[in-house]
C-alpha cells in the first residue's frame, strides 16, 4: 500500500522481476486523479507471485505516459526476497 501521485490515466504496474528477467508476479492498478483535497491518491496493491525456491526479485513500480510521447513517466524499484 502506498500513495500516489498519478501523472497520467495510465495504471500504476506493479511487477516482481528475477534475476533473469522473468516476471513471477504482477498487479495493475487504476488510480483516480489528484483532486482539490488529495495530491497524492492512497493505494492497495496484492501481487500474486509463483516462485519454488527462496528467489531475489527486483519489485518496479512504473506508470506510463497516455500522450503521444510514449515511455515511462515515473519509475521506482527495490529488492527483496521472495519464499514459496
């Protein structure tokens, strides 16, 4: 759980990413925009994840732009370990 503050319409993605790329676990959420009380909009997020030994993942945090500019507007990441 968090809080965000939205810089487009797009989802937030969650993704658990191992240490060869693959994604055992993901989540989108739709987050309603900012308004005249809240700047920064709270969050739930629950991530199934699938992994069969004790695995070091990258969890990234991203939201993309909807313009025509396409690409990645904001983007945060950190590490944990994951047990089945």
């Amino acid at each position: 759980e968090g809080l965000a503050r939205i810089l487009s319409t797009s989802p937030i993605i969650i993704e658990c990413i191992d240490s060869e790329g693959n994604i055992v676990g993901d989540a989108q959420i739709n987050v309603e925009a900012p308004n005249q009380i809240l700047s920064h909009i709270p969050f739930e997020a629950f991530i199934p994840y699938s992994v069969e030994a004790s695995t070091n993942v990258r969890i990234t945090v991203r939201q993309d732009s909807d313009s025509r500019l396409p690409g990645t507007l904001y983007l945060f990441s950190f590490e944990v370990t994951l047990e089945p």
